[in-house]
C-alpha cells in the first residue's frame, strides 16, 4: 500500500487521483495517524519544502524507522534545477522539480508522473492521465478479478501487450506464469507444437517429449499476440482448450487437462476475418466473452506527457542528469496525430533524447517520421541534417 502525507492538500490530492487513475490503491494520511505497515508494501510519500535537507533531518530519519516504511518518495516544487538525489542506499528518493505545484498543463504532469515512476516500480500500473485511460485502467482491474476470456483489439502500437500483462498482473493468477506468443512470427507447425506440446518421435526432430506454452502456464495466463494470424487447422485445438480445458499434444492419443486463462490481441476486424472464411465463428464468440479495445494515442493526447515521463525515467534511471522536454516541445508533442502510436512516440523521444542540448529537448530536437496523409520524412536524413556544419554538407563526427 502506497501512503500519501496529506500535509501538502494539493499534491496529496494530485498523487492520489493519478495514483488511482493508473490502477494503484493509495491512501492518505498524517503523521499523527501512521501506523505500523508491513515494510515489504509500503511507500511513504510526501512534499517537502524547498530548505529540507536530508542529511540533516534525524527526526524524519526516524519517522521512516518507527512506522517500518521500506521507501520513501520526496517531492520539493519550484525547485532551480531538474535532479534526482538517492539517500540510504535509494531507500530514499528526493526529486526537486523546476515546476509550481498550483500550476496546469503538460510540464506538470510530466513532473508528477516522473515522481509517480518511482513510486510504482513495484506496482504494476497504466501510465495515463487522459480520462478514457483511467477508464481502461479501471475496467482491466474488474476483468481481471474474473476467469474471463478477452479479445483485446486496438491498431498498432496501442500498448495491447502492456494492457494484457495487466490482466494478469491484477488477478489471482499473477504468481503463475504469464506466457506471450506472437502467432504471426512463428511457422505453422512449430506454432502447434509450441503451444500444445508433443510427444517423443511424433515428427522429424522430436527427439524429446515438450509439454507446451498452454500446459507450462497452468493456473497463470497466456497472451496469443495477433491471434488473427493463428493458422485455422490449430484454430480448432485452441477451441478445445477453452472450450474444455484440455490439450492434445503433437503425437499423443490422449488429452491433458490444463487450467489456464486466455488473452488474446488483434489490430484486425475479426467480424469481417470470420466473414472471410479466415477466422472460425465459434473460436471468435469464444474469444469475445470480454472484448476491450486499446485507443489511438491521438485520441488521449493528455496521456502523451505521462508516457513521456515514463520513457524518460526508464532511460536515465542510471544516470547522475535527468532529461527535461521544453513547453514549446510538449506542445509539439501533444498536436502531432501520431500514426505510429506509441512505439513511434518511443522513437522521437529516443532521437531527441541523443539530440539534444544540455539535458533539455526542445522543438528542434524532435524528428518524426510523418507516415500520415502519403507524406513520408526521409528521417535518416532529417537526423544527418541535425549534425551538418553550417557552412558545409560535411558530418560534424
């Protein structure tokens, strides 16, 4: 469980909302009503003023020890400098932030959400502020209290796998393995045999019995990526699974029973796959128990500085400087349609993040690749560009 101090109402109020919106149980409270916590679950967070200083605050030192919190999450706004520093061996963390906590916009958030980075580490969570996300968030957190077979659709780059390990990771199946497949990236008949086994002998190169991805994840959960790619001979095989909990290895006249949940994702129509004689009917309804779909990052833009904060974190989490993106820079971010989804968000900030000056991304650091609308940025070349010398077409090596 993650405590928020209350002390500081706005950013208590702040850090719970998004907290809660990204799919983690916070609570607030004061020093006064802290109690002992178990120190392998508990985070203490909290905003300090801009003169705290750590090697000098005994007293707080000993608040940590008292109520057994393992961590503790500092926050000081309107600080001079964007830095991170680590006390008692990162037991500590004390984020100093260039930004007013009364302030609004995408800079706020993403300093907020940078703190939260830190805070969830160990908590599995959705990286969103838009309000559709939260809904999402919310949604995949009732799913996964059930045994319910889903259908997660949403283009490419919509984070289907991320929402998927958080099915997972929610139910009571989540200390048992999750295991992904990628149906599109794996030959037809190791496809079968990977995921239902076979036995010594049953075809060329089976020198030793493998029991299979379906029955190594019994009692956990299994995410069939592209699941539209599936060839339609194992189509049946699969129903058979869900339908009966049973598996029939490669080679063998009997069937294993097999307790596992199934995740399926596709950027495909699957109505109109079934339609086209490419899909089996039955698996589909099978499989569309509870159908989700993932969003267009265009179509949450608010969750663009949050997803940024969470790449950025990642990337410098083993670095002394921290990276900061410019207003102007966010505003850029937040108008451009993104075809590419995130994976394509991924990639600008990766470029810019090597391009850019003095630790801060700016407009001129972001490249994109511009898929949309038959235009198409030449975006090797759009990156040689950024090294030239002005007076020559000559690379700056």
């Amino acid at each position: 469980m993650i405590k928020v101090d209350y002390k500081n109402e706005i950013f208590a109020s702040e850090l719970r909302s998004s907290l809660n919106g990204r799919g983690v149980d916070c609570f607030l409270s004061n020093d006064s009503n802290c109690s002992p916590v178990d120190a392998f679950d508990d985070v203490y967070v909290a905003c300090v003023p801009p003169d705290f200083q750590f090697s000098n605050n005994g007293k707080f030192v000993s608040f940590l020890k008292e109520h057994k919190f393992k961590k503790s999450v500092l926050a000081i706004f309107s600080a001079s400098e964007f830095k991170v520093e680590y006390f008692l061996n990162g037991a500590v963390s004390l984020f100093h932030l260039p930004i007013d906590l009364n302030s609004q916009g995408p800079e706020k958030d993403f300093y907020l959400h940078y703190v939260i980075e830190q805070i969830v580490q160990n908590y599995p969570n959705l990286p969103a502020k838009d309000e559709k996300s939260f809904k999402l968030a919310a949604l995949i957190k009732r799913i996964a209290n059930t045994d319910a077979t889903v259908l997660i659709n949403g283009s490419t780059g919509t984070g289907k796998e991320v929402v998927s390990n958080l099915i997972h990771h929610f139910s009571n199946r989540n200390e048992k393995a999750f295991v992904a497949v990628n149906c599109a990236a794996i030959p037809d008949q190791m496809l079968e045999s990977m995921l239902f086994g076979h036995e010594k002998g049953s075809f060329t190169g089976a020198v030793q019995p493998n029991k299979g991805l379906l029955r190594a994840a019994d009692e956990g959960t299994v995410l069939l990526d592209e699941i539209s790619e599936m060839p339609i001979t194992l189509q049946a095989k699969l129903l058979r699974v869900i339908q009966e909990k049973k598996v029939m290895p490669i080679g063998s006249s009997t069937e294993v029973s097999v307790d596992v949940r199934i995740v399926a994702t596709t950027n495909r129509d699957m109505a109109e796959e079934v339609k086209a004689g490419r899909f089996r009917e039955d698996l589909y309804y099978r499989l569309n128990v509870f159908p989700l779909n993932t969003l267009r990052l265009s179509d949450r833009r608010f969750d663009v500085p949050v997803i940024v904060s969470n790449m950025l974190f990642n990337l410098d989490k083993d670095s002394v400087e921290r990276v900061k993106i410019s207003g102007q820079a966010f505003e850029k971010l937040m108008e451009y349609p993104w075809p590419g989804n995130v994976r394509e968000l991924y990639n600008v900030i990766q470029r810019a993040k090597i391009l850019c000056t003095d630790n801060l991304i700016c407009v001129s650091d972001l490249i994109f690749d511009d898929c949309e609308k038959n235009k198409s940025t030449n975006t090797a070349e759009a990156l040689a560009a950024k090294f030239r010398t002005t007076d020559s077409n000559e690379m700056v090596l």
